[in-house]
C-alpha cells in the first residue's frame, strides 16, 4: 500500500507541539483502518525516519496517530521539514 494513502496530514494543536518537544513526538491523522504497523511503515518511508512507538485514537474527526521517534531523530528538524512551523 502507498504510504501518502495512509498519512493524511499532520495535526497540530498547542497540545501536539508540547508532544513535540517533550515527548520526541508528531501527532497526523490517518487512515481509520490502517493498523499501527501500517502507520510506523508509511512514516518511516515518508520522512526516511526510525519510529520507536506508534499510539493510536479515533476521535470524532477521524483517527489520530501519535508517532515517537527514535533518539537519532529529533522530530522538531522533522516537523521544519513538513511545514508543522
């Protein structure tokens, strides 16, 4: 499967940079049946990245995925590169 049909789009709110920079993390919306091992594929593959762990949630606007990088990835360079900033 394609990954950018996985991967919505980054969600950022005052809580998700706060994930950001005291948890290694980024926060996108993804697809509803996607699976947490889809989820860590599809970003690794994107961002050319090593993701440590993948939480997911369904809220009312979709389903979320909270991705936590490795410590060789600082997920702040990540987010200037895809425009979170």
């Amino acid at each position: 499967m394609d990954p950018y049909d996985i991967i919505f789009h980054p969600f950022v709110t005052e809580k998700t940079m706060n994930f950001m920079e005291n948890n290694n993390a980024l926060e996108f919306v993804v697809k509803r049946k996607a699976t947490k091992t889809q989820i860590k594929r599809s970003v690794e593959i994107m961002f050319d990245v090593k993701v440590k762990q993948v939480n997911t949630r369904i809220t009312k606007h979709g389903k979320h995925a909270i991705v936590t990088f490795t410590s060789d990835f600082k997920a702040e360079d990540i987010g200037m590169r895809i425009g979170v900033f």
